[in-house]
C-alpha cells in the first residue's frame, strides 16, 4: 500500500508510470526470487501509477515537461570523463545525508517519547536555518529554479553551503518526527552542487555537472540506479543520458560498498557466542 501511494503521487508529478514502480522493484530484496514481496510490491505500484498519470493528463490536458531548461546540449565524449568527479560528489551527498540521517535519528533517541520537545526543536532549528538561507525552505522544486537562473550571482562558496544546509535540515526534521521525503532535497542539493561545478569550471555545459551530481546523489541514497536515472532524465534533458549512466554507476557502487564495509564493521563488534566446554559423562 505504502509503495502504491508513492508511485501513484510521483507518476502524477511526472506523467510518467515508471518511475515509482521502478524504485518499488529494486527496493524488493532479492528482486524477483522475493516471490510474494516483489509481486505485491511492483504489480500494485505499476497499476498505481498507470492510473495516476491517466487521472493527472485527463484532469489538466498536459503531460510533464523537462523541469529545467539548460542551454541545447550534444553529448561528447569528454562529458563522460566530467562525469566521473562529478558523480562522485553527487554519491557523497546522497550517502552523506543517508549517514547523517541514521546519526541524527540514534542522536534523538533520548526524546524518543518527548514528542513535543522533539518537534519544537526541528522546528527551531529549520526556522533559523530558513530565516538564514530562505532558499533551504521547502521541498526545493521550484526553489532550485533560483538556484539554476542565479547560480553566477550566488557564488560557488553559498551554493554549497545552500546544499549542505538543505540536507542537515531535512535529515534533522526528519529526525525530530516531522513527517516528510528526501527525493526534493536531495534533488536540490544535487542541483546546489552541480551549479557550482558549473561556476568552477565554466567552460562544461551547464547540464552536464547538473545531470552527473544529480543522479549521483539519487543513486547513492535510494539505491536504486534505474530510479535515478529515469527521474534524472526527466528533469533534465534526453541528450544527458551517457553522462547519467556514468553517474548511477558511480553513485550505486560507492553507496554498495560503503554499505558492505559499515556492514562487516557491525558484525566484526558484534558480540561472539562463547563455547561451551562439553563435558565428559561418566
């Protein structure tokens, strides 16, 4: 029910049927040899979103858009060597923000029943944060269109700094029991970051280190590689695709292997069952 809901909400975002379905199946552990888990996961969010989009095209006559405008762009093979570091920042926010959110959550853990107390202080914190930097205020969908018609004037340094701010406020509200996603912050602090690679090397089609660091981010905190990269693609333009298929691959990998490594650390201080001396019987 809960990945139906999802995928029928982003397919009336995107008129697209794809995309939530998609992130349900490769959330299913063990894919298809789940059995029940993958079928009642994907099969109910593919329907969903089938439904959604028709219900969304038929409620306002209009199919989705390419959310953001770069200027015409033709993939080169340089592009594919830019997106290497490129999708490697995006990695480190997605994986980042997945690591400080479990941090923060554990950090909680003493006001687990103080709800109040909880809230006010993510909500303290958030008013600041946005008082502060007011771009970090909501999702950040449209507040990203700021960030990509402004980028020159808001200076590598602050974009930077909007992406880091963005990601700490929405891992703490989280954190603090406000309900919410991370697909939006995630995805502005990935456009954050993409800018002001543009910014530092100007001479890089602009959608080039915006596609890379977005699905790179994606990636790494979904998991989820054919999800970043369709979503991806649909708020950028097609002609990306090389540059995001080099980006999911970096930002899958390194959120894989990280996770491997955190995993072995785990078990390595777990606690390890003492044998028992058998005893002779007489």
């Amino acid at each position: 029910m809960g990945y139906s809901g999802f995928s029928g909400m982003l397919a009336a975002f995107i008129t697209s049927p794809f995309s939530g379905a998609l992130l349900t199946l490769e959330s299913a552990q063990g894919g298809a040899s789940a059995g029940g888990a993958y079928l009642w996961g994907f099969v109910p969010s593919l329907l969903a979103s089938a439904t959604a989009t028709v219900v969304f095209v038929g409620l306002t006559g209009r199919f989705f858009e390419t959310l953001y405008a770069f200027p015409d762009y033709i993939p080169h093979l340089i592009d594919l060597l830019w997106a290497v570091p490129f999708g490697f920042a995006g990695a480190l926010v997605g994986v980042l923000f997945m690591v400080g959110l479990r941090w923060l959550r554990q950090l909680m853990q003493p006001l687990k029943t103080h709800l109040v107390w909880r809230g006010l202080l993510g909500g303290l914190v958030m008013g600041i944060i946005g008082a502060l930097l007011p771009l970090t205020l909501f999702s950040g969908e449209k507040e990203t269109l700021d960030l990509i018609s402004q980028a020159t004037q808001i200076g590598f340094l602050m974009l930077v700094v909007l992406a880091v701010a963005k990601l700490f406020a929405t891992a703490l509200l989280l954190a603090t029991g406000w309900k919410g996603g991370y697909i939006f912050p995630v995805m502005f602090a990935g456009i954050a970051l993409g800018m002001a690679g543009k910014v530092l090397f100007p001479g890089v089609p602009t959608a080039v280190p915006v596609a890379a660091v977005l699905a790179g981010a994606l990636a790494a905190a979904f998991r989820a590689p054919l999800f970043a990269a369709l979503f991806t693609l649909i708020m950028v333009q097609a002609e990306t695709a090389p540059v995001v298929a080099v980006a999911v691959l970096i930002g899958f990998v390194l959120s894989v292997l990280l996770g491997q490594r955190a995993a072995r650390a785990a078990a390595a201080k777990a606690p390890h069952p003492v044998p028992q001396t058998p005893q002779l019987q007489g």
